[in-house]
C-alpha cells in the first residue's frame, strides 16, 4: 500500500498527540497523582505508537512502546510519578518530535533511542528490585507442563506477575480465539484487549501487542492477565464480542507461574507452533447462532478503534495552507479590481452602476472579513511550546518560575504567527534568565519562592498584545546607563537626559546586556535587539514597563496581519503614497504663519505642544511639489508610540483598504518605504513607513 | 562544444545587444513608472505588471550611457535572473535570432562604451551586425553597485 498519501495526515495527527502528551505531562507534573491525566496521555501514547506502527516507522514505534510501559505502570497505580521518570519521559517526548521532524522533512524518521529506551526499561524494572533473584532461582528447568502456556516471561514479567499472586490478585492466562472468516481480526483484537484493560492489566502477549495491531497474527492469542475479576465472569465477557470462537481463561498460582517462566523466552517459538494446530482443532466447533449475530455486529463493533484516542470531533478541516495563500493573493486582485470599479463608477456617475459596486463593496467587504478569518490561527500553536521551554529552562537554573498563559485563543494572521515565535522565545528565556531571580534572592526580597511568568495575549484595536510580565527584579535604572555607557552605546550628557522609558529602549541596543555574568540561557548580548528588530520589521512595536524589584512587562504590540492594511492615500505633485492608518492619528491643516522653526527646524504646534513638521518632499526629492510654496499645508500627524511629528503633504486623496507588496529582491531597503500597493487605476504608490521619520 | 540557443535582440542607440532567451519572461510597451525616492539613479521605479511590483532600469543610465526620450519604439524587457525580476528599458526590441555558441567571441575591452564584464562576448551575425552577448547577473551585481555608489560619495 502507498503511505504516502496517509503520510502528511500521519504527521499532522503526530504533532497532535505529542503536543497534547507535552500538555498532559506538564499538567501531570503540576499533579502527580491525579491518575485520569495518566489516562489521556496513555492514550495519545497509544494511538501514537499505533499510527507510527502501521505508517512502518518502527523506532518512533518502539520508543513510544516503551514509554507506554512506564505509563501503563503508573496508570495501574503500580509506580508513582518522580521527578526522574518525568525527565526520561520528556526526553522520550523530545526524540519522538525529532522523529516527526524527519518525517516531516522527508526522512525515515530513524533515530537511535537505545539511551531512552534503556532508561525507560530501567523505570520498569525499577518497580520490583528483587526481580532477579527470584528469578535466578528458576534454574532447574523443568518443561511447562500446558502446551498452551508456553508463552515466555521475562523476568520482570514474571516478577511482576508473582508480586500480584502475592498481592491476592488473580492471575490469569487467557488463549482467544477468533473466528476464522473474521474480516477484521486486528480490530476483534483490539476489542478484547480494550475489555480485559478496563478491568485489570495485560502484562505479555503472544504474539506482541504490536504484531496483534498489524494484523501479525493467525486467529489466536494469548496473554498473561492480572485481574480482580472471576475469571469465569471475564470469559463470558469476552465471548460476548462478536466473532469471538474460544476464549479459555485458566488461573494460575504461583506454582504454575513459575513452571511457565522457566520455560523462558527460548520456548516462544514452540508456543507459536503449538497454538497454530490448537486453534485449527477448535475451529470445528464454531457454535453456528453466534456467527450470524456476529456479522450483524461487525459494522458497529469495527467503528469502535476508530472512536478511542481521538478527540472529540470538531467541525474543522485541515486546509493546505499554501491554498489559504492562494485564496488571499486572489483575493487580493478582486480588491485592486473593487477599487478600481469604484473609481469607474463615480467616473459614470450612472446610478445603476453605482448601486451594483456599492453592493459588490459590501459583499467584498465582507468576504475580505472572512478570507483575513481563515488565515487566522490562535496565539496557542505558537504559546503551546512555552510552557515545556520554561519548565526546562527553569530546572536548568535552578530557579522556580510557574508560567500562567492567558488569551492563547486570540487570534493572529498566520504570516505574523510565523515570525512572532523566535522574538517570543527569546523575550520569554530572558524574563526567566534576567527577570525572575534565584530561589535564595526571592526569599531575602519577601517573595514567594516561586516566581511567575505571565504571557498574555489580547486584542486591542487593530492590534494584538503579546505580554510577559515577571514578578522578578526589575529594571534598575542606573544599572542599564552604568552598563550602556561602558559599552559605549550612549555618552553621559545623553545618559542624564533620558527619560525612564529612553533608558528601558536601551536593553534593545545591539550589543548590549545587562547580565554580569554570562549564562547559557541568555545574556551573551545578543537577543533583545534581534528581538526589536524582527518585531519592528512584523510593523510592531515592544514597549518596557518596569517597577525595579517588583517585575518587568516586555508589551509586544502587532499588527492582526500582514499582507491587507486600512491606508491613507496622500498626493504629492504628482505621486502618490500611501500612509497605513494605524500610524496616523490625524489629519490637518495648518497656516503658514504657524509653522515655527527651533534650532533650524520646523515645527508645528498640535493639541498645545510643538511637534516636529516633516518635509516629505524633501527627504524623496519630490520635483513638483514643495510645501514652503504654499500658504497652507496639509499635514498628517503621525506616531510612533508616544512621540509625534507632522508630514507635510500636499492632498489627501482618500482612506483605502491596500494589499501590500513588496518591491521586489532587486531594490535594496529604502528607508521610508516599506513596500508598495496597487491603485485602483492599476499604478504603483510606495508605502510609506512612518516610524522612521520619528527618531 | 557549442549548441543554438535563441537569442532577444534589443538596440541601445546603433548597438544591438542580445539575451538569451529562457532569462526573458517578457517584452512590454512602455507601462506607468512610479519613481522610487533614495535608490540608485539608474532605476527608474517600479511597475505594475499584472499585479506583480517589479523594478525597472534604465539600461543606458545602468551602462553610463546618456539616456535619451522614451518613443513609440522604446520596450521594458522583463528578464529573471537568480530570483530577481527586473526590468529593462531599451530603445527598442523587434528581433529573436538563432545563434551558434561557437560564434560568440571574447569580447574587446570596452564595446559601445559598456565595461566588458557585462558582457558574455561578441557574435558577428549577417555580414555586417556585431551582437553584444549581456552578462545579466553581473549587469544586476548589486555588489558593484553599492561599491560604485560609495566611489561617487
């Protein structure tokens, strides 16, 4: 059969599970005993290793089995979570997702898991130290004296089962026969496992659970079975799944175990030749009346594998995102298109026309709603690897840091989720590293010994707030100048006039760091100003508030999208550019008798304070168009986060919705310009990127 | 070993020059250029072709030639070179031709005034038509460029 085409489902459902198992392990952390987390993650585990089975990546297979060992144990309440099984379980965890991500990049998904696999082993033989001895004393051999019991136990297995006999529970072999013409005998198998789980534990299987999932089994099997339940109660139970043939369920002592354990893994081989003739016999008394009721179940009973492990359905579909693109590029000539209809009509001024464009706006207006919507994707896929990094990162400094995440449901477009995760990891590793302080700081400051990390994430206008606020040490004024001095980033007269949010800027300045001492983590003086440089570049900004000795807020503010902004179309002579609204605050006009100039240069006074007035067509040596000519200017207040300045254009042409795009690879970076759009009457007009004219 | 390869002939004054045609995605008319501010004096700006943003130069102002008016004859030729899409003003583009590879020679040092690294070599075509093979990824280095902007500084 072709994998292929079962390949992206494979990893989507892949990176699904382990992401739900990284949740579950760290909500299992925060409560080790409430064992009904155990269950959800046993699951995960279990359709994983299913998936990854059946897809033929054996070593993805053969880990999450072993994981699946340790947690199974734990489920059972026969091992209590500590802190060691954590870490080897999230290092388990760690390989898979490499694993996927070969897969993903096209690899075979194989890696060496013999250093996890080893150490979960450990976790499982870690339950019963005296194992061996008992054991080793197994030595005078003696041959099993039931054919049918001549499945192998491993030591641990048999040390396991015998601690049960020991405990007063009942051990029992169970041999299952399925009916001969059963169309589905991995499922029937699956279902007799699914009813012996629900009520005790599966401890060995011949053949292996694996090869009972892919179908590597004639129409037997056999298991050792650990059980509260009357064994004749259990047999029924079984035989009331369909196209179930025999089901013998014997009870073993502890006499009977032992025999069987000596035989030892060797004997598996004659099991297996043993069990093929002995279903083959008891296939002739196949009791007629169950057959029949047992087709009429097949179609129900097959959809039950199905149901287990997956989530509850949603109403979603997975779509390429590349489509998504393609929808939004479309979608994006229709709006030239809009734009440009708009234009013609009130050219025409014919009033049929009219009302048809003005129907075909709204209708495209709200199509763009819903286009902009589908590319949305929650704040969540980006914050969901957070909690593990801080968990991690935590340990390794020995600090204790709980991260409480709120607003992961809100919503970003995906170009800007692409690009927001790198400056988020840095600002969230550094509020660990810088922000919070060590276990004995926090106590002589009369802190709680564990700090916090908020990530918050809201909605706000037209844009999204990603916080990390940590109760930690806080910004110390003097320490950032002390440090920004000797590096040479800023001299001493600027220094004595910087306000307190001028100083926190300077925690962005390319090599800076305020860390005395330099820590894998962070603080190698890189970071932070990558950080402002990636968010500048998404057309966000990242303000500091800071309340030395009580904590630090990095506030990242970002545009909802990318590629479709609400602008402001200005004419200067004649070209035309376009101002994106969410740097404009208003729009006015102004004499020239109040333009004023200090120090050389010219200002204008707005709302009772003097803001610096832009020549546009000075600094783009606009040819036809100079403001000074004019005996009133328009102007456009801009912003760039509390500060102001006025540009001085010549006309305003109108609000517009614009689809950005760019330049092209040949032009370098201009400054000023952060791309360009097509008008309605199919020209170019240059966006202007307002932040840069505000120093 | 040489092969045919089918050539873009295109004139700057008398010269006639050649690309190779798989690097031409087009040949347009002359199309509404919005000037770009603060970028290299030959671009000319930038262009909407079919919805795509594509910057334009000026092949004559690009060679230090003197640039002259744009007539009915004048063509942007669209060319794609290492991801970028560029396009070239020329006074006109009226002729694709079938060119040996053997034919094509080293060119001289300066051939109409243009350096000779832009150029692939020569090809004397007809009894009388030399054709001036360009060297598009040294014509759009933008290495050179900026070290030719910091000369001028």
């Amino acid at each position: 059969m072709d994998m292929n085409q079962y390949l992206s489902m494979f990893i989507d459902e892949s990176n699904d599970h382990l992401q739900s198992l990284n949740e579950n392990m760290l909500l299992l952390e925060s409560s080790p005993t409430d064992l009904s987390i155990v269950q959800v993650i046993f699951r995960s585990a279990h359709t994983l290793k299913g998936m990854a089975a059946t897809m033929g990546f054996e070593d993805l297979a053969a880990l999450t089995h072993q994981m699946e060992n340790v947690l199974d144990l734990v489920r059972n309440e026969k091992l209590a979570m500590q802190d060691f099984i954590f870490d080897t379980l999230f290092k388990g965890l760690d390989a898979l997702e490499s694993m996927v991500q070969d897969i993903t990049e096209g690899g075979e998904g194989k890696a060496d898991v013999s250093a996890i696999v080893t150490a979960l082993q450990a976790i499982v033989r870690g339950e019963d130290p005296s194992a061996k001895p008992t054991a080793a004393n197994g030595q005078n051999a003696a041959p099993a004296n039931e054919a049918n019991k001549a499945i192998g136990l491993d030591e641990f297995q048999y040390a396991v089962l015998n601690q049960s006999i020991e405990a007063g529970h009942r051990v029992l072999y169970i041999d299952v026969h399925i009916r001969e013409n059963c169309q589905l005998k991995a499922v029937r198998a699956y279902m007799v496992f699914e009813l012996l789980e629900r009520s005790g534990e599966v401890v060995k299987s011949f053949p292996s659970t694996q090869d009972i999932e892919q179908e590597k089994f004639d129409f037997s099997f056999s298991l050792y079975y650990i059980t509260t339940k009357d064994p004749a109660e259990l047999q029924r139970q079984i035989m009331g799944i369909s196209e179930i043939e025999k089901a013998d369920v014997t009870e073993l002592d502890a006499e009977t175990l032992k025999q069987v354990s000596e035989a030892g893994a060797a004997s598996q081989e004659a099991a297996a030749a043993v069990a093929a003739p002995t279903s083959e016999d008891k296939g002739q008394d196949a009791p007629a009346p169950k057959q029949a009721q047992a087709s009429e179940k097949q179609a129900p009973a097959a959809k039950t594998p199905a149901k287990t492990g997956s989530a509850v359905p949603t109403r979603t579909i997975r779509v390429d995102i590349e489509r998504l693109d393609v929808l939004m590029n479309l979608f994006s000539e229709l709006l030239i298109d809009r734009v440009r209809l708009e234009q013609l009509a009130s050219e025409v001024q014919n009033h049929a026309l009219t009302e048809t464009v003005e129907h075909m706006t709204r209708v495209s207006t709200d199509l763009q709603d819903i286009v902009m919507k589908l590319r949305m994707v929650p704040v969540d896929t980006v914050f969901n690897r957070f909690p593990r990094m801080v968990r991690d990162l935590a340990k390794s400094l020995d600090k204790k840091v709980d991260l409480i995440i709120t607003g992961a449901d809100t919503e970003l477009d995906r170009t800007v989720i692409d690009e927001i995760g790198d400056p988020l990891v840095h600002l969230l590793r550094n509020a660990v590293d810088h922000g919070v302080e060590p276990v004995a700081d926090r106590i002589s400051a009369g802190k709680p010994e564990t700090g916090t990390v908020h990530l918050r994430a809201f909605h706000s206008g037209n844009h999204v707030f990603i916080e990390i606020e940590e109760d930690g040490r806080g910004i110390y004024r003097d320490k950032v100048l002390k440090t920004a001095l000797k590096k040479g980033v800023v001299t001493e007269e600027q220094a004595a006039g910087m306000s307190d949010e001028e100083v926190h800027q300077l925690l962005f300045a390319p090599g800076f760091s305020t860390a005395e001492k330099i820590s894998d983590v962070s603080g190698r003086g890189v970071g932070l100003d990558v950080v402002k440089a990636k968010i500048t570049s998404l057309g966000g900004q990242v303000t500091i508030y800071s309340t030395p000795g009580k904590g630090t807020n990095f506030s990242v503010q970002l545009p909802l999208t990318l590629s479709i902004i609400a602008a402001m179309l200005v004419k200067m002579g004649s070209e035309k550019y376009a101002i994106p609204l969410s740097s404009i605050v208003e729009t006015g006009i102004v004499k020239k008798g109040q333009i004023r100039t200090v120090h050389g240069n010219k200002m204008v006074e707005f709302r009772g304070t003097l803001i610096p007035l832009i020549s546009l067509s000075r600094i783009f040596n606009i040819k036809d168009f100079d403001e000074n000519e004019e005996d009133e200017t328009e102007i456009i207040v801009i912003h760039k986060g509390e500060r102001l300045a006025a540009l001085a254009i010549d006309q305003f042409i109108g609000q517009n919705e614009i689809v950005l795009k760019s330049l092209g690879k040949y032009l370098p970076q201009i400054k000023g310009i952060s791309g360009a759009t097509i008008l309605g009457d199919g020209q170019v007009a240059l966006i202007l990127d307002p932040n840069v004219f505000i120093k | 070993m040489g092969e045919e390869i089918k050539v873009i002939v295109f004139k700057l004054g008398s010269e006639e020059y050649g690309i190779e045609v798989d690097k031409v995605q087009t040949i347009e008319r002359m199309l509404p250029i919005t000037r770009v501010p603060k970028t290299y004096a030959f671009v000319r700006g930038v262009i909407n072709l079919r919805g795509v943003v594509i910057p334009v130069i000026d092949l004559r102002g690009r060679f230090g030639l003197e640039e002259t008016e744009y007539t009915d004859q004048t063509r942007i030729i669209i060319v794609a070179v290492n991801e970028m899409e560029v396009g070239f003003i020329v006074d006109s583009a009226n002729d694709v031709i079938d060119l040996h590879t053997d034919k094509i020679e080293t060119p001289p040092e300066v051939v109409g005034g243009i350096k000779a690294k832009y150029l692939d070599g020569v090809a004397k075509i007809g009894d009388d038509r030399l054709l001036i093979m360009l060297n598009l990824s040294e014509v759009l280095n933008k290495n050179e460029i900026i070290q030719l902007e910091s000369l001028e500084e």
